[in-house]
C-alpha cells in the first residue's frame, strides 16, 4: 500500500507500518529514518518555491507535476512494478 502525507502527519515511529520515502526537495530534520527519495516525484526547485511563494496557483502547481511525472514515466513505472502487495511505503512532502 501506498501512503501519500505530509512529513508532519507522518505516525511516530513506533507506529509507522513501511518505510518513509521523500518527494519533496528537502525534509525537515525531525523525521527519524527516511529510507531515500523518489527523485522522479520530487517537482523541480523552481516550481517548489514558486508554489511555496504563491507565485502560481495550486492548479499550475499540480498541471507542472503531472507533466513533469509523464516526463518521467518510466522512473513512476519502475517504483510500482518494484512494489509487491505486501509493501507499504509513505510518500512524503512538506505540505
């Protein structure tokens, strides 16, 4: 199963169930063991803080990362096909 939240939603670690995956540029410090990041879902630097500094809108924000996610299909295809049913895993960004 795939969880997708917000590094401050994250359970404790005590009762996370998976691994911490980050798809944000960066994390805060206070998140103990992320196991890397999915860089083919991380938005680009540019489009982080223009978002983050309402410089666009939600929705450009999100037309840029579905465009950028079909950019990079093959690296969101290879993230699913590792994945078995037994999986769990958080997707995590600062939002």
């Amino acid at each position: 199963m795939i969880k997708i939240c917000s590094f401050f939603c994250l359970p404790i670690e005590e009762l996370r169930i998976g691994q911490v995956f980050s798809i944000a540029n960066s994390y805060p410090r206070i998140v103990d063991r992320v196991s890397g990041t999915v860089r083919c879902l991380v938005p680009s630097w540019a489009d982080g803080q223009a978002g983050k500094e309402h410089r666009i809108s939600e929705t450009e924000f999100t037309d840029r990362s579905r465009a950028q996610m079909k950019a990079q299909w093959q690296g969101v295809k290879k993230l699913v096909n590792s994945l078995t049913p037994d999986d769990e895993i958080y997707l995590c960004c600062c939002v």
